[in-house]
C-alpha cells in the first residue's frame, strides 16, 4: 500500500542536541511538506520542497533544517537554536499543484527531557 | 492576509443529532477547500476538496458545501465512530492555509 511513513512515533530531545525526524513516502509525489502542530492551532508550515534538491522555507522555519536528497525522503533536523521544540510534526506529500490535497503520516511526538 | 477560521472550537452532540461545522476563510485565488479529518495521535485523513461556489461533495453521514466565502461540513446522524477533530484548509499559491480545527465528540 502506497503511503507515507514518519519515524519514530516519539522522540525525546535533551538540551543542546539536535534531532532529526524521518519521513519517507512511495506515493511517488515530487511534493513534501514538514508542518508543526501545537495545541488549539492550524498546522503551521516549517519547510516544503517541490523537487529534489530544493526546498523553501515556510513561516516557522527558525531553528529546523531539511534536505531533499531523493524523491522518496525528507527528514527534518530539529536544532538546539529551536527553542520550543514540543510539538506534534507531520510531514504530507502532495502532486505539485494547490489545487491537489496533501497527504500525511501519523506523526512524531517531540518532547523535552 | 490569508486566513481560515473554523468555528466551533467544539460540538458535543448526541448519537443521531445532526448539526454543521464551519469553515470561513479570506484567500485571494483560491485553488481549492480542503476537508481532512484527524483522529488523536495520527496525521489528518483527507476527505474532501471543492473547488468552485456551489459545490457539494458526500461520504457516508458526511456532506460538504461551498460557498465564495464559507464551507460548512454537515454531519447527518451521527455515530461515536465520527468523534474526531475536523480540519479544513484553502490552497493558495502552492501552499495551504490551515484552520484551527473542530472538535467533534459524539456520545451514545
């Protein structure tokens, strides 16, 4: 079955260390997407990339990095610049198109030790 | 600005009670409307796009409808199973324009 895939499911961060989140699809989408979601909020967009080797910043890119090395991956390095790491992180593949839905993984749960 | 407001923040209903989720929302080109619904501790699950007024779109106690300024997700006879928190978002130029979210509870 066709999907993405994000790992792990929980991550714990202690202070001064950098994470990285795996998100991995076989939807063969050119599209993917790392978006934050905290509490009583939309998801807010941290970075996009529409083909591989390039990416965009969203509007809370501070403090996280990506790349785009193949089509299929596209993790997400959370620094220790990013103070407020706890969040809930889905990644989304998508065609490039707006008018064409995006689709998510089940997440990874960031804490704090 | 770009912006999607979904109201309410929550809705309990009872099994059977019918009701409507709104979605307003101020995007300049808007390329589609987009209804996901997400269960706790898993990513959103698509289920609908319109694209133009007047549109409407079904999936079992599910409708969805269009207007040039709102979408409204009617949920006809509910179940326990349709607890979830419902997302709607708009696309304009490449990205997505996300609301807040309604959470929907439904008790036996």
């Amino acid at each position: 079955d066709g999907g993405i895939t994000q790992s792990p499911k929980y991550l714990f961060r202690k202070e001064g260390q950098n994470v990285t989140l795996s998100c991995e699809q076989n939807l063969n989408h050119d599209a993917m997407y790392w978006y934050r979601q905290d509490p009583g909020q939309g998801l807010r967009l941290i970075y996009y990339s529409q083909i591989v080797n390039d990416f965009q910043k969203g509007d809370i890119a501070e403090g996280y990095s990506v790349s785009r090395e193949k089509k299929e991956s596209f993790p997400l390095t959370v620094t220790s610049a990013q103070k407020n790491p706890t969040a809930f992180y889905l990644c989304a593949s998508s065609i490039v198109r707006s008018d064409q839905p995006q689709h998510f993984g089940d997440g990874t749960r960031l804490s704090i030790l | 600005e770009d912006q999607v407001t979904q109201s309410p923040e929550a809705l309990r209903l009872q099994e059977g009670e019918s009701s409507s989720l709104n979605c307003s929302y101020t995007v300049s080109g808007l390329r589609g409307l987009f209804w996901y619904r997400q269960d706790p501790g898993k990513g959103p699950e698509f289920l609908f796009t319109l694209y133009s007024a007047g549109e409407e779109k079904e999936k079992e106690r599910l409708k969805a409808t269009l207007t040039k300024k709102e979408s409204f997700l009617h949920i006809t006879a509910p179940k326990p199973e349709d607890s979830a928190t419902y997302l709607c978002a708009a696309g304009s130029n490449y990205q997505l324009i996300w609301g807040a979210g309604t959470k929907l509870i439904i008790k036996p």
